[in-house]
C-alpha cells in the first residue's frame, strides 16, 4: 500500500441530483470496505455527507472508489490539495429575483426595485450552487454586508478526520451570540438560510430568513417569516434550472412540510461543501 506522506486523500461521491442522498447503501458499502460497524459509517456520512473517506493512502482511497462502482455508484479520489475552498457569502437583506437576474437594492430601499445604475443586478448563470434549508442554532446571523467565514480545505480536512476518528466532526467553533431565557438557560431559535453559490469568483450570497425583506413578493406576501421563505425559495429556483441543488432547495421546491430541515448547521454545511466539490 502506497503512502503519501502529509497530503490526504478522499473518497467523494458524486450526487444524482434527481434521487435523495442513499445514507443507508453507501453506509453498507463503506463499513464492509473498512470494517467498521454499519452504524458508525451512517453517523459520519450525517455530518461529512459524500465525503466518504478520508486515508493518507491512494491505494486505501481507489479501492473503496472500485467498491462503489461495483455497487453503481460514481465516485473521485481528491488530495486534499485538489479540495476547492468554499467562497465567502455575502449576507443581503433585500433582492428581487427577476428574469434578467437577481437584483440587489444598493439604494437600501424596494421602492424601485430595479434603477440602472443604482442597483446591482447579478445575472443567474453566476449561480452554479443553492442550498437552503433551516435549523435551530443557538447563533445569530451576522450583520448585514459581512461575509460568513469560507470553509477551508484544511478546516474540513480536519473535520473529516475527527469523524474517522469520533464520527462527530466539527466545522470549527460556530461563536454563538447566546440568548438567555428567563430561567438562564440557552434559548435556540429555528433559522432558515438560502445560499446562492457561485462556481468562480466572489459573487456568494446567502439570505438568512427571519432578517431578509420579503416585499419582493408582493400581495403575495405572508406575515410569517417560514411562510414567505417557502415562498422566496421557489421564486429563486424557477431561473435556475440547471443549478446543483442541495436536499433543502430540492424539499421546498417539491413542496415538501418538513424536507428542508437539518439537525444541525453541521450538517448542513455538511453537505454544502460536499455538493460545492461536485460543481
């Protein structure tokens, strides 16, 4: 078996956009490929998603590639210098999805949504990637204009490894803006998210639901803030049909009640970064 000294090889399994992620097969597959118990390689896969494997041999990282494609299943070995770093997102309170593209208001004001020169208008073929979806955190969004934090290849490199250890990774302290109840306990809120991702260059951004302007919608505007995503979601996705699609995005434009719901924001970065290997 070949070892490659400090450079980290990992088995990623490409998504089938039309089908849910299989938890349960690929979890057969890898706990036979590296003898570990069934429930262990599902419980990974919950946090790491198609980040299958991560091993310093690229012997270790093709065999279980073969595996999966004896299974059916399509796959790529990556070093962790061939992991693509997850872009910033820039955090808007208003937009207005239109044919031409995703306005951004630079007045601050939807008044006239759409004034050459004024607003910035991002066209859809920008996007390559969304994710949406909604978990309770203890955590506040950050303020308006500020990029969230990129994902680096080695903070994930390192999150892998502590699920091939604990099974439990963790994409860094998440530095919560903690809110007490009256009983002084922490009080966790159901956030909703809806990132727009672009392939090349800094035009990311990400709508974070209970502080973003819905009067994009119109008369057609509700006055609960789940209610007006679940609106603002499918609008997005109409002008983005070729767009990568996470769990999420794909729950809410199908019309699912709960689909779009994520145990934790580690799961559902999770599988964004996943998603954003394959893009």
């Amino acid at each position: 078996m070949i070892e490659e000294k400090g450079i980290y090889f990992l088995v990623v399994a490409r998504p089938d956009p039309t089908v849910h992620f299989p938890f349960q097969e690929l979890a057969r597959i890898v706990s036979g490929a590296l003898s570990i118990p069934i429930q262990d390689a599902a419980m990974r896969m919950r946090r790491t998603w198609g980040l299958l494997h991560k091993t310093g041999s690229v012997d270790e990282a093709k065999a279980l590639s073969q595996q999966l494609a004896a299974n059916g299943f399509g796959s790529v070995v990556l070093s962790s210098a061939n992991l693509k770093v997850f872009p910033s997102l820039k955090l808007i309170k208003k937009a207005l999805p239109a044919s031409e593209g995703l306005i951004i208001p630079e007045t601050g004001t939807m008044d006239a949504p759409y004034a050459k020169g004024m607003d910035k208008l991002v066209p859809w073929s920008r996007f390559s990637l969304v994710c949406a979806g909604g978990f309770f955190e203890e955590n506040v969004p950050a303020p308006e204009g500020k990029p969230q934090k990129e994902i680096s290849a080695v903070k994930i490199i390192t999150s892998v490894a502590l699920a091939a250890a604990t099974g439990m990774p963790s994409f860094g302290k998440l530095k919560p803006g903690k809110t007490a109840s009256p009983a002084g306990q922490v009080r966790k809120d159901f956030n909703c998210y809806l990132d727009l991702i672009s392939r090349d260059g800094p035009a990311s951004f990400r709508i974070c639901g209970g502080a973003f302007d819905y009067s994009c919608l119109g008369s057609g505007k509700e006055a609960s803030t789940l209610l007006n995503f679940r609106k603002l979601v499918p609008d997005v996705l109409r002008f983005l049909p070729e767009a990568l699609r996470n769990r999420g995005a794909r729950a809410v434009e199908e019309g699912s009640p709960d689909g779009f719901k994520y145990g934790d924001r580690q799961e559902y970065e999770g599988e964004r970064f996943w998603l954003f290997q394959n893009v």
